[in-house]
C-alpha cells in the first residue's frame, strides 16, 4: 500500500507536530495557573479527551493522502465507444477574440471534455498542414489530462489549418475492412480552412461534433517569440491579418456528413455536455469485457478510526476537567470582559463609513474610465479623496475642474476645499490666495449660510498666517546658522586694516553691485514663479484619464480581411 499524494506527507506530518506542540503548550500553561490558584489538579478523562484529538486529527490527515493497495487487474464492462479529439494548432489559434486565446481556449475545452467523458476510449491529435498523434485510444484520464495541458506550454506549431484533411485521416484510426467501429470525432478549430479542394467521404457511424473557437468580428494575430516578447502581428501583402470564425464554412462541412453538429464557443461557453448528449443519441452504447487495472482504495482504514477517536474525545469532554466546576466558572468570569479590545471596537464603528466612501471613488473611477464622468463628480471624487486624506489627487481634480473659475454660490464649498487641500500640503501662499478670493465672494454675497462659511475662511487664514510665518522662522534660523559658520571660517584680520586698504569708490562700486544682485534675484524669483505657474496648469492629469484621453485620439489601423467566405488565391496560399 502506498499513498497517492506521497509528496504532501512531509506537510502533513509538520502539521500534526505544529498542532500538538500548541495544544500541549497551551494546555500546560492553563492547567499550571488553574493548580496554583485554585489547587484543582487535571482529572484523567480530559487528558484522555486530548490524546483522542490528536490521534483522531493525525489519522484524517493522512486519510487525506488518498492510501492506495497495490494494482490489479480485475474483469469488468468497458465501452466501445471511441472518440477523437482534434486540436488546432494553426497560426490563426494564437488570436486572442477569446480569452486568453484560441489555442488555449481548445486546450481547456479538451480538458473539460476528457475530465467529464467516463466510459469513453479517447485519442488526442494535433492538426494545422499535418497532424500528429499525441495519445493513443485510452482509458486513463490522468495521462490525457496531463498530455493534453503540456499543450499550453509548447505553443502552436504554426502553418495553415488542414481542416478536412484532418477529419479524412483520422477516421482511419477507427479502423478499416471487418475491424471498422463506430466512433466519435471532436474538432476543436477557428474553422480558417487553407487545404481545401477535396469532398469528404465521412461514414455513417461516425459521429463529427465541430467546436469552433472565435467570433465574428475576428482579431489580429500576434507574434511573439520564445521568451513572449511582442514581435507585431501577422501581416499579409503588407496589411495585418484579421482572423474571423467563418460560421458559414462550419454549416458548408455537415453537407457531406451523416451525424453532425457544430457549437461555437465564446470565452466564458463549455459545451461539453450538449456533446456527450448528440454522442449518446446518434450512436448506440455497447459494451463489451476487457481487464482494467485498477488500484484499491484503504482511504477508510484511516479515516473510520479517525472519526471514532473524534467521537470519543468529544464524549470525554462532558465528564469533569478538574474535581468542581467553579475553576471553569471563575475563569469564565474573569476572560469574558476581554472578548473585544477598544480599538477593534472603534475600527469596527469606522469600518462602514470607510467601506461606503471607497464603494463612491471605485465607482466615479468606472465612470471615468467610461468617459461619462461631469464636472460635478469630479469635485464630488475631489471631495472624498480630500476625506481620505489624499491630497495629491484630490489638488489634481480640483485643479483640472476649477482652475479657471471663479466663485459662484454653487462651487464655493469646493474652492474652500481645494484651499484646506493646499493648507495641508503646506503650500501656503496658494492657499492664501485662495482663502482670499472665497473670502471676497462671500463679503460680496452676504447670508446666514455665507456667513457660517465665512467664519471657517477666516479661521483657515489665521492657521495658514501662522504656520507661514512658522515656516519663514526656521528657514530664517537654518540661513542665519548657516551666515554664522561661514563668519566663522573667513580669515582673522583687523578692521582697522580693512578700512585702510578700502576705496570710498569701491564702497561705491560695491553698493551698486549690491542693487544688481538684488534687482537679479527679484527678477530670478518672478520668473521662477511664473514658471511655477506654467507648471501646475500643465501638471499631468491621473494616469487612469490620460489613457482615456490617449485613447480617442488614435486612429483605426487598416486591416485585411480573410475570412473563409472569400474565394482563395490559388497562387498565393496563406499560411495561418
């Protein structure tokens, strides 16, 4: 006997120590204070009670790793019923109009249809100018899932769709003259035939089910190399290739075959059962004897004892832990007020508020995202962020909204916002500035309401003189540390000397220079706030409306199209 999942036991077993280390470590601990307060010692049938967890929980544990007998081989009723699974791995499957792509919605489908396909022989065949065989007809699930999804990671192989010539070729595989069966056959393509010519010659006993992967509209077909860098797309006479389902070409194949039907399967459509169903109701179910092998399951010899040991420690857990209950009931008294901490009660009061307002952001970002987004929403997102206290966004949409507006009665509370927003930012004579203009607006438009806001104006004036004039000190103080150390550094000499070897003409010149300098920096600070004005007009937009913006302005690329309802040029034969 030996486990199926063999490769969890080392987790397990950290399991099992990790949770008996805890329990016997806690248990130590609470019975230790119990005896030095109370003097009530363990009684035997709670010690018991744990040792039943433990042995209960490591025996479901191992359970878990499926333990299996040795194989045999044992006569049983198998189906007939064989089916081919037909895999496109043209070029044009790397189109990705469903998700992720073609090729591997295939792969999925496949996938799907193996795991749910109980009493089927399967085979799998890869397709596009040729095809090959990847499995044999077979019974074991476990081979073909793991064949059918290594398909993800080698890719497509590339070329043309070699359609009908798939079909034609595997129907051989049923076999030929007296041994020739009933079967089933799965294509799973885009339905972009590039060896066409030649009618098919399908018999009546096999069933052919047609799953095409695409849409209408079609995709282009991106190329990318072995590290899945982006190399462009498929191009065709100079143009990029568009991809299309031709439903048409899928409806033009059931003309030469008895049992047919196709699907066409979206991004989010399996319809694996819809298949099985036309399987069963077009060719008959027969069975017949053949050995399979098989391993037993002893799964139960863990798991029964498991569940009975669970059982008897939950039984134990009713007679009495120590002599009298009062150590319970005292201990129960004294941890029952330390259920809740203050401040996982606060954060459970703040939780709804906070939940609400990033409910309103995420969807003004929808709507952003969806160019229905006003004028209004955008101070209303402002508003919230300014709340959350993100100011950097909330100064970005106030700016991009408000910039060259002026105040009305109806965007006065939003200038006092973007306001506060600069105060917090500590850009203080932006924030004066504004303080000023609401507050000559309001001076001008006199109320009750007006008045209330007025007042608040006010107060954020004060704050933003004082903290200025805060700010101004120690930029003051830090220049004036900075003058002193220099003082410092300069070479001793006597002033007596200085002014000796000074020229009243040069006293002159030096206070001209002096007037030079400071006409020089009064003109660098203008420029530098003009420039710093220029700046924030031209201050990005968030990332997520540029995009946006970027996105209408770019123009639709020509693309060619060939889907299969054209008439192919002989001489030129595609090969996607």
């Amino acid at each position: 006997m030996s486990f199926i999942y063999s490769k969890y036991i080392t987790l397990v077993i950290i399991a099992i120590i990790v949770i008996v280390i805890v329990q016997r470590r806690t248990e130590k601990n609470f019975f230790v204070w119990v005896y030095d307060n109370w003097f009530y010692k363990r009684s035997i049938a709670n010690k018991l009670s744990s040792l039943a967890f433990l042995v209960g929980f490591s025996l479901l544990s191992f359970s878990l790793l499926d333990l299996r007998g040795a194989e045999q081989k044992v006569e049983g009723e198998v189906s007939d019923k064989r089916t081919i699974i037909l895999i496109d791995s043209s070029l044009s499957m790397l189109a990705e109009d469903v998700r992720p792509n073609r090729y591997d919605k295939a792969v999925f489908i496949a996938r799907h249809f193996i795991k749910n396909s109980a009493g089927h022989k399967i085979s799998v065949i890869l397709f596009s100018d040729t095809h090959k065989k990847l499995v044999p007809f077979t019974m074991d699930r476990e081979l073909l899932d793991s064949r059918v999804a290594a398909l993800s990671d080698i890719g497509v192989s590339g070329g043309g769709t070699g359609l009908k010539q798939a079909i034609q070729e595997s129907i051989q595989y049923f076999g030929t003259g007296e041994k020739k069966g009933a079967g089933n056959i799965i294509l799973i393509t885009d339905a972009e035939e590039t060896n066409g010519g030649f009618k098919l010659n399908v018999p009546e006993n096999i069933t052919v089910a047609v799953v095409g992967v695409g849409t209408a509209n079609g995709s282009t077909i991106p190329l990318r190399d072995s590290r899945g860098v982006s190399r462009g797309f498929k191009k065709y006479q100079g143009q990029n290739v568009v991809s299309k389902l031709d439903e048409d070409f899928l409806k033009k194949i059931g003309e030469d075959i008895k049992y047919y039907k196709y699907w066409v399967a979206s991004s989010f459509s399996l319809p694996t059962n819809e298949i099985l169903n036309f399987f069963n109701q077009s060719v008959e179910d027969r069975k017949s004897k053949d050995d399979v092998t098989i391993r037993p399951v002893y799964s139960e010899v863990l798991m029964i004892p498991g569940v009975l040991f669970l059982i008897l420690s939950f039984i134990l857990k009713f007679f009495k832990a120590f002599d009298t209950s009062l150590a319970m009931i005292l201990l129960l008294m004294i941890l029952l007020p330390k259920g809740f901490s203050q401040e996982e009660q606060e954060e459970r009061q703040l939780t709804p508020e906070e939940i609400e307002r990033q409910k309103e952001i995420d969807n003004y970002l929808l709507k952003w995202q969806n160019k229905e987004l006003n004028d209004e929403e955008k101070l209303d997102l402002a508003t919230k962020y300014s709340q959350n206290k993100n100011d950097e966004k909330a100064d970005l949409l106030y700016e991009d909204t408000l910039i060259d507006s002026e105040v009305t009665p109806k965007t006065k509370y939003d200038h006092f916002n973007w306001a506060t927003t600069k105060l917090r930012q500590k850009d203080f004579s932006s924030s004066l500035d504004k303080l000023k203009k609401i507050k000559n607006f309001l001076e001008q438009n006199p109320s009750e309401e007006n008045r209330e806001l007025l007042e608040a104006v006010r107060k954020n004036t004060l704050l933003a003189i004082q903290q200025k004039q805060q700010s101004d000190k120690k930029k003051k103080q830090q220049s004036g540390q900075g003058e002193s150390k220099d003082k410092k550094q300069k070479s001793s000499g006597s002033e007596d000397d200085k002014q000796k070897n000074k020229d009243p003409k040069d006293n002159k010149g030096d206070k001209d220079e002096g007037q030079n300098q400071e006409k020089n920096k009064d003109q660098k600070n203008n420029q530098g706030d003009q420039d710093k004005n220029q700046k924030k007009r031209k201050r990005k937009l968030p990332g997520l409306l540029k995009q946006l913006l970027n996105d209408d302005r770019k123009l639709q690329k020509q693309l060619l199209d060939t889907s299969t309802n054209k008439k192919d040029n002989s001489s030129q034969r595609r090969d996607w």
